[in-house]
C-alpha cells in the first residue's frame, strides 16, 4: 500500500466513524482538496496529490478535534 492510499484510506475511516455534519465552509474546503488531489493524480504528479492528501487528513483531523 503507498503512503497515498494509506492516508485515503484513513480519510474514508474518519468519514465513516467520526464526521456526522459539516458546515458549509467545512464541505467546500474538502471538495476543492479532493478535487485537488483527484487533478494532481490525473496530471501523474504523486508527490502534490499526496501532498493535498496530506493536508486534507490535517484538516479532518482539525475539524474533529484530534489535532
């Protein structure tokens, strides 16, 4: 598994597990950064996808105050 479907992976756990509503700001912010990584993977660019990923599981982690 690389490090990118390792972190998409935990993205989706705290989907399923943690997050039950997101304010509108909350929403956007994660679709332009999945729309983000979704461009970069398209592009072959790994390392800014992975990169995007990065900040998204930040961001969730953020947001369901575990950072």
């Amino acid at each position: 598994m690389t490090e990118l479907q390792r972190i998409s992976s935990e993205i989706v756990e705290i989907f399923q597990n943690q997050i039950t509503q997101l304010t509108e700001e909350q929403s956007e912010s994660l679709n332009l950064r999945n729309n983000s990584v979704n461009f970069y993977m398209k592009l072959g660019d790994e390392q800014k996808a992975l990169w995007e990923a990065k900040q998204t599981l930040q961001y969730l982690h953020e947001i369901t105050n575990d950072g």
